[in-house]
C-alpha cells in the first residue's frame, strides 16, 4: 500500500455523531443502570433489591450522569470562549457521554473486584476512572480544539470534578450509602493530582514527539492540522486551506480549451486544466470542476487533465486563476468548421480516441477495462508534444478520462510500463482527412436524486454529442472520482443504442465525493440504473440539441497557480504516515507505562482511604 493509499485510509476512523439527544438520553440511562448493578453487587443487610434500584439508580444518575451533562454543557462554551475550533453541542455531549462510561466501566470494575475480596476497590476505581476520563478529555480537547494544553487541562477538569463534587455531597449530606466506606478528601485531592500530573505529562511527551516531524519539514503543527482537518470534515469548514497556503508552492501549467460556437455565441466550452482536483471536499480544488464550470454563462464541462495530487491547488481562489486564463483565450480563439471524425487507437493496454477540429486534436485517454488512476502532468505533456510532433496539431488537449478504478495504486508515473503504451497509441495517429459542417448538442443534469455519498458530485452529467458528417460521437461527463470496472463498458453499451457511433465516458476526479469514510469513493458501487437513466436522458437531450458550430482550438497557459507541489505533497504524506508508524510504537509504550504508575499510585500509594 502507498503512503498516499496508508492516509486515506485513516479517514475510515472517522464517526458521524449523534444527535445531542441521543448522548443526554444515553447518560440518563447509563448512569442509572451503572448505580443500579453497583448497588446490587454489595447490598447492606437492610437493603432489598428495590431499593438497590431505586436508590442505587438514582445516586448513579447523580454521580455520573447529572455531573456528566453539567460537564458536557460546560465544555462546549468553554472551548469556544478560547477561540479554538468551534465546538457543536453534540460534541460536546458525546465526548461527556464517553468520559462517563470511562469512568462507570471502571467503577464496575471496582465493585465486582470488592465483592470477591475482603478490600473495598470502589472508590480508588472511582478515582482511577475518573483520572482516565480526565486525561481521555485533555487528549481530545487539546487535539482536535486547537488551543494549548493549559486551557485544555482547564476544560477537562470539569467533568471529573463534578463527578467527584457529586459524590462528596451526597456522602456527607444524605444518608444513603455509596458502598464506598469512609475515605479523607485531603488523601482523594492528593492522589488525583499526583496521577493527573502523570498522565498529563506523558500526554505531552507523545504529542511532543509526535509532533515534532510536522513543525520540522513543514513548519506547521500536527494539531493544527488535526483541528482543522475534523473542522472540514464535520462542519465543511475551509480553514484549513489558510494552512495549505502556507505550504504551498507557485508552479506553471496548462489547460486545454475547446470551444464550439453557434448562431447566437458560444455554444459550449470544453476545458482540461492539468490541475488537480483535490485534495477532498471543498478544500483547495476538491470541488473545482463545479466552481470552474460555473464561472461561465454557457454550457462548460471541466474534465480532468494530466496531473496527481502535486497540483492540488492550495485554496479554492486558485482556480480564478484558471478561469482568468480560459477567458483571455477565448477572446483571441480562431475558429473553423472543419473536424474529423471520431477514431480510436490502441497499444497493448493504452487506449486513445481522437478527433481532430482543424489544426486542433482532442485526445481522449484510458487504460479501461484496466484499472488506472491519475496520469502525471509530465507524462502528460510528453505525450501533448509527441502528438504535435507526429501528428501535424498545434494545439493538443490531452484528457486522462479517470474512467476504470484500480484500488490502490494506478498512477501513470514516468518510468510506468503504462507511459509507453500510451507513446506508441499516440504514434499510431494518424492526420485524417477533415470535413466541413460540425454540428453540437448539449444537455447536463445535476442529478439531485444522487447524493455525493453515493459518488456523484454537484455538477451530476454533462453530454456533448458532436456530429460530423453522418457520425455522431457523444463525449459523457460524470462529475465523480474515477468508476468501478467494468462500469464504462455497461455505460457504452447503453448509450450505442440511442444510435450513436461513438461514445466516451469520462469522470472529472472531483474530490467533493471524498469527505466519505475511506477517502476513495468511485462511481457505480452504488445506483448504477440510476446514474445510466440520467445519462441516456441527457444523451437523447444532447442529440435533439444538434446546431451547426464553429469549432476553436487552444492549450494556454496557466502562470504562478499556487498548489501543493511535488515536493511538499510527498513531504506532508510522508511525514504523516512516518507519525502514524512511529505513534503504534510510542502510544502504547507511553500511555501504558504511565496508566501502571497511576495504578499503582491510586490503589498502593501511601495515602490510604
């Protein structure tokens, strides 16, 4: 598995909270059913089983429950008061409701152990526990909040105080029994922050360490990019691009544009930036086949030109860059009439189909049915000029057509058995003979009954049907990131039927499907006669569309477009991936040793209970 695969995969650990609701009603009924069974394990000679329930439950809800929703309200005002990442409600209430059961299951643990043996383990449970579910919260709240670990040690005292708080009333107000036995607040003060101390310590070793890397290679700090990261994916926040920005590198690159006018202008634009859409949801380009296409009055579709996650742009006002230049270009394009029809050529695995509009060709590239993934843009541009070596174009767009998903690798690299491949198809290209008279037919459809869980993005379809001659060649365009194999074939075969000569379907690798768990989410696992009937829609569309055009041809150049870089891309998923290695060997290591040190403090330390 690559380093890139090894980082998406991360994602999967990624959980979709509750309803705030659903955490208050949990630790209503958790901390009653937790005081009952305590209170069940070891009854006093007076007690029946009903008032083991009744009492038991309700000094349950007091201790846990209560104090946990007191200290789950608390916690999400206090780290928005600090100006870190906004925390929601519901947040805040399932951490509270976590912390809980950290502390209950522990207590449980306690009880039971009690019942066998001639010591009372309840409350230094309760006190283990409790330190737990204290250093769980500042582990938490300091990683993901980004503020620093004073203010989140603050924060995280909270529920583990009122817990304690809770139990200290009742055991000297009231006279039920908490089957604690007589203890000294001074000797519980005393335990808790020698073991507090502790693992605070050590939580500030592992994040030092962790960290550390991060600051080194690319001056930025891990937790800042933890916070900020699970503030896009929970809240679709896109500060994380302010980061990106800071990292990010000015490089020089191209864009291919088609442009088909008819009787009343510009009838529709067909674009392929060598940008890459990336990195996930709206972050950078993650969405910029929709942003792109919308920035123009007429019917535009954004394929996905040669390039991998190096050209990710760092933030989405990028791509004003790539709209700047399309608009220039279409301001000084020559247009023709004259096209060549459609034709395909193939070499070993490496397929190209192909289409000339005067001194311009599109080439249309695909590895399908094989699996394959991002063509690299130096690939890319060798073959662009092999074909305008070979082939009598001046102006080559080059289309990576992203339309048969390999799994874990297929990134068409230089020194790739698959670069040759795709060499000898372009030298097989022939210049054939053009004709007078192109006709277009559009249609798009956003497919709202798709959702992007589903693998479909924003702009859903686009067709363009071009007829040349007697041959009519629709070109599809699904607003996804790359397609199950064998899906293409299905969709081909499909389409023929509407009377077409040719057809080619093509992803636009958007990154807006990403936020998902697992990060790779290829079109067809889900809906495929969904997506195929809105495809056949929009081709029947395309082709009553049908008017006579004029066709330009230009591959432009975009200067000083702000993305990740080659360099720095590979650095940041190195440096992760090395963070996460290193984190399986020292977490363990750290947190276990200083968990058997409170252990042993709490349940041996000199100050007895």
């Amino acid at each position: 598995m690559s380093s890139e695969n090894k980082l998406v995969s991360l994602t999967k650990y990624i959980m979709t909270l509750p309803p705030t609701r659903i955490s208050l009603f949990s630790m209503v009924f958790l901390s009653f059913i937790i005081g009952c069974i305590a209170f069940l394990l070891a009854p006093s000679a007076n007690d029946s089983i009903l008032y083991s329930i009744v009492y038991g439950g309700s000094t349950g809800f007091l201790i846990f429950g209560l104090m946990s929703i007191m200290g789950g309200g608390l916690t999400q005002p206090m780290v928005n008061s600090f100006k870190g990442r906004h925390m929601k409600m519901k947040q805040s209430m399932f951490l509270a409701l976590a912390s809980m059961m950290i502390v209950g299951v522990i207590y449980l643990i306690g009880s039971v152990v009690s019942v066998f043996t001639v010591n009372n383990y309840v409350l230094n449970a309760l006190i283990f526990g409790c330190v737990i579910a204290f250093a769980f919260r500042t582990l938490v709240i300091w990683g993901t909040s980004n503020i620093s670990l004073l203010k989140s040690v603050v924060i995280s005292v909270v529920q583990p105080a009122l817990i304690l708080s809770m139990l200290v009333v009742i055991s000297f107000l009231t006279s039920v029994t908490t089957n604690m036995g007589d203890f000294s607040i001074i000797a519980i003060v005393v335990k808790i922050v020698i073991a507090s101390v502790i693992l605070v310590i050590a939580i500030y070793s592992f994040v030092t360490v962790i960290e550390s890397p991060m600051r080194k290679n690319l001056g930025v700090g891990g937790l800042e990019l933890l916070s900020l990261a699970l503030a896009h994916i929970t809240e679709g926040s896109p500060a994380m691009e302010t980061l990106f920005e800071d990292i990010g590198e000015p490089i020089d690159t191209l864009t291919g544009i088609l442009s088909f006018k008819g009787k009343n202008g510009i009838k529709s634009i067909f674009l392929s930036p060598c940008v890459h859409p990336g990195p996930l949801g709206n972050i950078g380009g993650g969405n910029m086949p929709t942003i792109l296409s919308s920035k123009f009055d007429t019917f535009t579709m954004v394929s996905h030109g040669p390039s991998t996650h190096d050209f990710n742009p760092v933030a989405s006002k990028e791509i004003n860059k790539i709209e700047k230049v399309v608009k220039e270009a279409l301001e000084d394009m020559d247009y023709s009439e004259s096209a060549s029809k459609f034709f395909r050529v193939e070499n070993e695995g490496a397929v190209i189909g192909a289409q000339y509009f005067d001194k311009g060709l599109l080439m249309l590239a695909t590895f399908a049915p094989d699996g394959f993934d991002d063509i690299d843009f130096g690939v890319g541009l060798a073959l662009m000029n092999l074909a305008k070596a070979s082939c009598d174009a001046q102006n080559v767009v080059l289309v990576d057509c992203h339309n048969s998903f390999k799994g874990e690798g297929g990134r068409v690299l230089p020194g790739n058995k698959e670069v040759f491949e795709l060499m000898g198809a372009v030298e097989k290209l022939k210049s054939p003979e053009q004709e007078n008279g192109i006709k277009v037919g559009c249609s798009s459809d956003p497919l709202d009954n798709i959702s992007k869980e589903d693998g479909v993005g924003q702009s859903g379809v686009k067709v363009m049907v071009i007829e040349v001659g007697s041959q009519k060649t629709a070109y599809i365009l699904l607003d996804a990131n790359n397609m199950v194999i064998g899906f293409r074939g299905v969709i081909l075969e499909k389409v023929k039927s509407l009377g077409l000569d040719h057809a080619e379907v093509m992803t636009t690798d958007t990154h807006f499907v990403n936020t998902m768990s697992g990060g790779h989410n290829p079109l067809g696992t889900k809906m495929q006669d969904e997506i195929i009937n809105g495809i056949l829609k929009c081709t029947k569309e395309a082709l009553n569309d049908l008017e006579d055009v004029s066709v330009g041809c230009k591959v432009a150049n975009i200067k000083d477009i702000k993305t990740f870089g080659p360099l720095n891309a590979t650095e940041l998923v190195t440096t992760i991936s090395s963070i996460v290695a290193v984190s399986r060997i020292f977490a363990p290591l750290v947190f276990l040793l200083a968990l058997l040190f409170v252990f042993i403090w709490i349940f041996y330390g000199t100050f007895s209970i």
